[in-house]
C-alpha cells in the first residue's frame, strides 16, 4: 500500500513524490524536475504545454547542508509575509510561517539566506541608486565637520592677534582668503515661481561658495602644519635654541625644491619624515656597496675590514706621492705647462713636435686634428686629379680654426699654397 502511494516520473520512472509538474493539458503526465528542465516530450505531451507544480512540501530550496528543517512549503510562507509584513516585523512574520518557528528562528534564516547568502549578494546592488547622501558626514560636504568645525585657536598673545586681524574664538582673520566670496550667496533666495534654469544657476552658486571655503580651511590647515603663523611673526627663532638636527647637503637641497609642490598634500611631519627616510635609505645603500666591495676582495669579517682601509689608504697615499714627483719632473723639463692638457688623450702620440704645439695652442684634441687634417689632404689630392669633390668638415670646426691648420698644413708642405 505505502507503494501505490508514491509517485513516479513518466519519462525516467525516477520517484516524484515531493515535487513534481503535472500538464495541464495532458491527462496522467507528471515529469521530475530534471525531466521537465529538459524538455523532455512523451506521446502527446509537448514541452511548451502549461504545467502545474504539484508540492508535496517535504523537499528544500537550500540543499541538505543548509536545511535548517526549513521545507519549501514553509519558504514560500516566509516569502509571502515578508512581502505582506516588511522587514523587521518577525513576531507577524513568525506567526505566519507556522507555530513551530520563532520570531528569532525567521529572521537568523532570512538574514543568512536571502540577504547575506548567494540569493542576496546576486540580487542586492553593491552601489544603490538614489540614495540620500548624508551631507553632515566627515566627507567634504557642505555640513560637514571639516568646513563647519573650527580649529583650536592659536597660542599667540593679544598683540600679535591684532597684528594678525585675528579673532580666536572664530579662527577668523578679519581678512579672509577671497574676502567677497559671501557675495556669491548673500543676495540667493529660493521662490516657487522660479523655473529649472534659475534653480541650477543658484544650485551654481552655491558650488562655487563651497569650494572657496574648502580653499580657506586648506589655507588654514597648511598654516598650522608649517608653523607659517610664527614664521611670520618671528618665533621660529626660538627653534634654534634647539638641538641641532644633521646638516643637509646640497643634493638634498635641490631635492627639496623639486618636491616643493608637494608640500599642499603633506603635513610639515610627514614631509620630514620622508627625506629623513630616504637620508636612512642613502646610508644604508651606500653601506651595502662597502659590504660587498669587503665581499668581493674576501673580506669576510668585520675585524679585517679595518686593515684594509689602513693598507688602501697607504697605496692611494703612494699613488699621490708618485704622481706629485711626475708632475715635478715634468715642470723640471719644460713639458708638464705646454701639453699637460692633450698628453692623456688619445691620438697624441701619433702628433709631431709642431702639431702637439699647434694643438694646445687650439686647444683641440689630438683625435678631432687628425680627422681634419685627413679630410683637408684627401680634399686636396682630389682636386690635383682633377675629381670634384665636396668638402665635409666637422661642424665644431669654425673658420678661425679651419685658416690656422690650412697655414699650418700650407708652411708645413702638405698641401700647396694655391689650394688653401
């Protein structure tokens, strides 16, 4: 008897029992749902044929694992009278579901499903449209505390608060940044006659005396972080007194100037803190490059990098000496002042006497006199052969310089004096 009770799909025969589509236009057709998703079509019965969901309400919407005893009659209850309740009202939802569920037990299952659950995170929009902003939050808005909120009031002494124009329960100067930005609203009102146009051009003004005043409470802000106020008023002296910090070299200096437009984003603090890291980054790379140089000539120990530098410092010390006495023998024999400049470049050993004075007194090195003195001969033999040809001197050769090697070359017999 419990057999004939059951229910059986008529395409694969699989137990129907809890839920099952019934045509509605077929008699006897009921299909399981894997069949009925299918499309599955037997005798007369066809796929786009009206159905009817027969529930037996024993089966879950969740799965096994998040049953909760919660059965899919009793989900579809919960639907109705959070449709029929609202949100928040658990006791009338509760007493709709069924006895048997508590007002803490509905709203635990609707919570975690429905909102907090796949269902939710799929239906509910990250960014909901329409929202009301909330303008008296931290956010920059025209309530908010950062416009609307003072700063404490400087420490300064009455003298200097009438030599400021400044009024320290307000934290106003008498004299503001954009002094007739009021000007832009005193004259604003708002009637029912007046049309869109006007709406938004008043919405416009209102925008533009807003952002004056963001400006003004940046100004402010940048006074405090910087100490300008006693900059101005001379008591930056007092900072001297001070201990000393580290002295800070020229590099940095230049760097400073260059991140200058920064210091708009950046309190006084963090502004130090940060060329004080990158001084701390300098040292510390500059001290890896000494570990490994210790590294790479087999110093593995602290102790033994003293006697190194002791034993490196005599030989650049021998160095020295060595070079001082070459350069007093060189004075002593007449060369050292006429061709100290060319001596070390290359191409000065392949220059005459005549040519090594000639360049020094030129100032040209050795390698750009040998390229001319090249293109000038070549240039010249051509000619003799009675082949035209394109003379192509260096651009760092100017006339003075080109006249002086042709009447040296000219004097000296290389080329004749018809063709200089």
């Amino acid at each position: 008897m419990a057999e004939l009770g059951k229910k059986y799909c008529v395409y694969c025969l699989a137990e129907v029992s809890p839920l099952r589509f019934r045509c509605t236009e077929c008699q006897d057709i009921e299909l399981c749902p894997e069949c009925f998703s299918a499309g599955a079509e037997i005798g007369h019965h066809r796929r786009y044929h009206g159905y009817q969901l027969v529930d037996g309400g024993r089966f879950t919407l969740w799965g096994p694992e998040a049953e909760g005893g919660w059965t899919s009659r009793e989900e579809q209850l919960l639907l109705d009278a959070i449709e029929q309740f609202g949100f928040g009202n658990w006791e009338d939802m509760a007493a709709h579901v069924g006895a048997s569920r508590t007002p803490q037990e509905v709203m635990e299952h609707y919570v975690s499903m429905y909102i907090h659950g796949n269902l939710g995170r799929a239906c509910i929009p990250d960014t909901i449209p329409n929202r009301v902003t909330d303008h008296t939050c931290p956010g920059g808005g025209p309530l908010s505390p950062s416009l609307t909120t003072p700063l404490p009031p400087l420490d300064i002494s009455v003298a200097e608060q009438q030599q400021l124009g400044y009024m320290p329960l307000r934290d106003d100067y008498e004299i503001e940044y954009d002094q007739d930005a009021e000007t832009l609203i005193s004259g604003l009102s708002v009637n029912y006659d007046d049309e869109d146009v006007e709406i938004e051009l008043k919405r416009a003004h209102v925008d533009m005396y807003v952002r004056k005043l963001r400006e003004r409470q940046r100004r402010k802000n940048i006074a405090r972080d910087y100490n300008l106020v006693p900059a101005f008023l001379g008591k930056d002296k007092k900072d001297k007194e001070r201990p000393a910090k580290r002295k800070v070299t020229k590099e940095e200096k230049e760097l400073r100037l260059k991140l200058r437009p920064l210091y708009q984003f950046m309190s006084c603090k963090e502004f130090d803190d940060l060329f004080e890291g990158m001084h701390k980054e300098k040292m510390l790379r500059a001290k890896i490059r000494e570990l490994q140089r210790y590294r790479r000539n087999g110093i593995t120990k602290l102790e033994e990098s003293a006697e190194y530098e002791a034993a490196r410092h005599k030989r650049e010390k021998r160095k020295e000496n060595k070079s001082a006495a070459g350069a007093k023998r060189g004075k002593e024999d007449g060369k050292d002042g006429e061709f100290a400049a060319i001596e070390h470049l290359p191409g000065f050993e392949l220059l005459s006497d005549r040519e090594k004075v000639l360049c020094s007194s030129l100032n040209l090195s050795p390698a750009r006199y040998v390229t001319v003195k090249t293109i000038i001969i070549k240039d010249h033999l051509q000619k003799r052969q009675g082949i035209p040809s394109k003379s192509r001197l260096p651009s760092y050769l100017d006339k003075v310089l080109k006249k002086r090697i042709l009447n040296f070359l000219t004097e000296s017999g290389w080329i004749s004096r018809d063709a200089s």
